[in-house]
C-alpha cells in the first residue's frame, strides 16, 4: 500500500474585519490505515478563528477522501465515510454534513478562539477501508457563512438586482419559499427565482480562496485518461513538462509530470511555471488556477462534493449583514488599489505579494507583461499580518480575492439548481453529473486580472448575458456546500 499526503500551505493568508483574524499554513499528514475502517492523519493551521460577535462566524477545514484499488482498474475514487470520525486535541470538532451522504468533513473550532491550531489527529470513520489500497486526503480552507438577512443590489453598479418600484437594493430576509412575485428585477428585467434556488438567508461553507493551480493538478491527477482529456488542453500522452491549461501563458503553470498512455493509463500532473524541475517550490502552486471553463470548475466541485455559488450567494459573502452602499466592493468600501502580477515580491512563491500597498489591494485590469505575461496572483496575496478587512481586501466573512485576480462563476438568478452538492465523481467523459445548469445559466461576477475595477463592485451584473464555455485566461472560481 502507498499512501499520500495533500498538503495545502495557506500561503500567509489573512482577514480582519474590527479585529485581526488571520488564518494560513494548512497541512495535511500522511495518511494511514489504522482499523479495519479507519484512515488517520494530522492537521495543523495558523491562525484559525472562531468569532461568536461581531461577523459571528469561523474558518473550518472540508476534508474528504480518494482510494485507489491496485488490483483492480487503478482508477481513483471517493471515499464514503461514516458516522464516527473524530479528531484529537479538545480545541477542534468534527462537523458532518446534514445531507447525511459522508462524502467529507468540516474540521473547526468547537468555541471561541483565534490562534494557531497545533498538529491534532484526525480520525476518519469510512463505510470500508482495505490495507492494500492506495489513500489521498485532500484539504480545503473555507470560511462559514451563517445564518441571516443580507442585501443583493447596491441601486448603482451596472444590471444590479433591485426592488421595484423604487430601484432599491433588495433584503432577503428568508430562504426557501420565498414569493419576490412582480418586485424583483435583474437589468431590469423581472425575474421569477425557483423556489429551490439557494437564496443564500441560511447558513453555508464557502471556499476561503479561489482553486488553486496546485489544487487543479491534483484533481487532474485522480481522473482516468478518458477524463483527464476532457479536462486538459493536451493529450495526456504529451511530453513532461508540457503545459496542460492555456500552454503555460498567463502564469498558469499545470503540466505533465509522468506521460500518460494512450487510453490506458492518464497522466500524472504537476507545477512548472519557472521552467526547470517539475514541483519546484517557486512553481507556483499557490497561484489561483486560471484557464478553467464553466464545466471545468463543475467537474471539479463535483469531485470535491462541493457546489456551484448562487449570484445571492456570492453578495452574501462580500456584503455580509451590511446594508449596501452604493459603488463597494467586497471590503466595503468604494476604494481599490491595483495589484497587478507585473510588480511581484518572491514571485512563484508561497510567500508572493504584490509591490503596491493601500486598501482594497486587488489585482484587475493587468495588462504589463511581467516575467511571465500578465495573469493572476496568489491567492489571498493582499493579505498580511496586520492587515484589516480593507487592506486585505477580504469579504466581510472572510473570504479573499471575492474580487480581481479570476472570475468567479455564478449561477444565473433566473437558473434551476438546488443546494445538493457533489457526490464526489464525475462521469466516465469528464464531465459533473448533477445536472447543474450549463453555461447558458451561468454568469461572471468580481472581475479578473485582466478586467476593469468597475466589474469588482459587489453588485456588478455586467456578463450576466455572456455565458460562455471556453477557456479564457482569467475564468477561474470556487465552490460552497451546505453545513
């Protein structure tokens, strides 16, 4: 038996909104198969939070797990958990998922508190385990978003959602039934929202940071070559070193690591965006992942057993409980500062940040050519050890890059879709299987590195009516899940 360790470095990540609240560093340890049905391994981050005033919210971590049967198709698939899983320490909780299908965890505080999270074990109860398999854990930052009344529309920002007759922002005060009737507009066109749409009032998980190129290639990673062909832009049988995503322009540096063969055996993915030795550690691992289509970032939030974010969802998040002010971004303020990936300290790095300082840090409209072409940053670059909400440019319950560096993909106010998640596959061709929404549904929301500031306000609808399907340069995104 292998086994396999996902560590997921925060990369000096942090937030604050009236007080410092940081959080980065997240490691996973080497899994190992401990019972007949256990696999256990050790977590540690920086600077976790739990904050029951003010944001009322935490950071937590999604955990879940991938095995591999190497007597059998060599394929890799979702672990199935059950009740029982644990972890050590007495600081943090296990948190299982209401749905009740064990695709994963949420690791977090069990109170209140901010610091450092010293390595604990977890345990992770599955439905099997079998010795000989091969075992990956896989790890995500995210941020809770609870339970509350929140503003979408900010009666300025171009398409914005509205309350007619006046042309006021609108308070989603409920969730599930809820009749906006004749009153609710999007450019100013009247919408009737499904009833099962996830409106966002009630409480959910939000990816702190947008997927990153190092995330990308493990996901590439675990898929079959059928799927990974459907995913990449070469054929996995291309040479090491070979740029999968974009052909390694605008900072994306996934690659082939170990060729695959054909139609048998899929490729073994890795970083190389300073040309050199596969994985090295100024590669850029940290880098958000750009180049991804719409159904690019489904199959991966499939996989995860993640979901797509609602329009609703996404001003939740930025806004938080604030009545909305006119022009503001997801720091609440209506002042940015750019920076672009031209004007780097350690670029490649996981310790990257931009040259430029000022509130609202965010990197749009990039259009120098730095050593490796324009693109986007690290994610949650802007944040620092003394920075607050505004200087690290977060959204009011933590999230970071909510605005610039890749769009996030959203799905349309007027789109079909329930809150399930993913079950963590995707079909035999690559592709989700939930039957979420196609790109016609969908829309761009907070700009991009190569877009203009205008399109990071919070309530800006410009691309609501340009879906697109292809990979562009700076689509990107991240995915939610309900508690």
């Amino acid at each position: 038996m292998k086994t396999f360790k996902t560590i997921l470095i925060g990369c000096i990540i942090a937030f604050a909104n009236t007080t410092a609240i940081y959080a980065n560093n997240l490691q996973i340890g080497i899994p190992t198969v401990a019972t007949a049905t256990t696999l256990t391994f050790t977590i540690q981050w920086d600077n976790s939070w739990r904050v029951s005033s003010g944001t009322n919210n935490y950071d937590a971590v999604w955990i879940f797990a991938k095995y591999q049967n190497c007597s059998g198709t060599n394929d890799w698939n979702h672990v199935t958990l059950a009740a029982g899983s644990s972890v050590s320490g007495g600081v943090l909780q296990v948190v299982n998922t209401s749905d009740g299908l064990y695709k994963g965890i949420f690791v977090q505080r069990s109170a209140d508190g901010i610091g450092n999270i010293s390595s604990s074990t977890v345990t992770l109860q599955m439905s099997f385990a079998d010795a000989s398999y091969n075992y990956q854990v896989f790890a995500m930052e995210m941020v809770y978003v609870p339970v509350g009344s929140f503003y979408v529309g900010d009666n300025t920002s171009n398409n914005r959602c509205y309350l007619s007759p006046a042309g006021t922002p609108f308070n989603v005060t409920s969730d599930g039934a809820l009749a906006l009737g004749a009153n609710f507009y999007a450019n100013s066109t009247n919408y009737a929202i499904a009833l099962a749409y996830p409106l966002g009032y009630d409480a959910f998980y939000s990816m702190k940071y947008e997927i990153s190129q190092e995330q990308y290639a493990k996901f590439l990673s675990t898929l079959t070559y059928a799927q990974q062909t459907a995913r990449m832009d070469i054929p996995p049988t291309s040479a090491p070193g070979t740029y999968a995503l974009g052909t390694g322009v605008n900072r994306n540096g996934i690659c082939i690591k170990t060729s695959g063969v054909f139609n048998t055996v899929p490729a073994i993915m890795g970083n190389d965006l300073t040309p050199g030795t596969i994985d090295n550690t100024n590669d850029g691992q940290n880098i958000a992942c750009n180049w991804l289509s719409w159904e690019d970032l489904l199959a991966y939030l499939d996989w995860s057993a993640l979901r797509p974010m609602t329009e609703f969802e996404f001003e939740k998040i930025c806004r938080g409980p604030n009545t909305a002010v006119a022009n503001e971004y997801p720091w609440a303020t209506t002042t940015i500062t750019q920076a672009p990936s031209s004007a780097l300290t350690n670029p490649q790095l996981s310790t990257e940040v931009s040259t430029a300082t000022g509130d609202g840090l965010t990197n749009y409209g990039n259009g120098t050519a730095g050593n490796y072409g324009p693109g986007p940053n690290r994610v949650g670059q802007a944040a620092r050890a003394a920075t607050t909400q505004q200087g690290a440019g977060a959204a009011w319950y933590g999230a970071l890059d909510m605005a610039g560096n890749v769009w996030e993909h959203c799905i349309l106010v007027n789109a079909t879709i329930t809150n399930a998640a993913g079950d963590g596959a995707i079909s035999a061709a690559g592709a989700q299987n939930q039957g979420w929404p196609t790109y016609t549904s969908a829309t761009r929301r907070g700009s991009a590195y190569s877009q203009s500031f205008t399109y990071c306000k919070t309530s800006d609808r410009t691309f609501y009516n340009t879906p697109t399907n292809t990979r562009n340069s700076d689509g990107g995104g991240r995915g939610v899940r309900m508690p």
